[in-house]
C-alpha cells in the first residue's frame, strides 16, 4: 500500500480524480471530494471511488457529476479514518 504525507492542492486533486476516472471530473465532484479529504490523496481515492459504489456520483457526458451533497453522509469507515488524521 502506498502511503502519501503531503497534502494535494486542489489542482493536485483534480488531476489525481481525471487519472482515475480516465475523463472529466465536474467541479462539483472535485470540491466534494476535496473538502471531504482535506488534500489527502489516499482518502480522495478513498471517497471518489465510494462515491461511484455508492452511485452518489455520477457519468454523464463523459464527466462525473455530485447531483447533491447534503442528501449523504460519509460511511463511519470514512469518516473514522479522517478524524484519526
């Protein structure tokens, strides 16, 4: 497993979600995450893929989009991890 120490920009983030997903990430689905992370890249991971289980997010014209970020919460797993950070 790797494990990171610095803190990504939001840029940083951003980039990291477009690796992941292999298309466009909507501003939306980059501040949800990057305010849920604070930076951190292992729990961007983390929540974007939860997200897409969880189908929070979703694809729509080659782009991820969070419809709604008031109507969930993190999963207790999630949220444990980045009190403890």
């Amino acid at each position: 497993m790797l494990l990171y120490s610095a803190r990504f920009s939001r840029r940083e983030t951003t980039d990291q979600l477009q690796t992941m997903f292999g298309s466009g990430v909507s501003e939306s689905f980059v501040e949800r995450v990057f305010t849920e992370a604070e930076g951190n890249p292992f729990y961007t991971e983390e929540i974007a893929r939860w997200l897409v289980d969880e189908g929070i997010a979703i694809r729509r014209d080659d782009r991820w989009y969070v419809e709604s970020t008031e109507a969930w919460q993190l999963p207790p797993h999630l949220r444990s991890l980045l009190q403890s950070s």
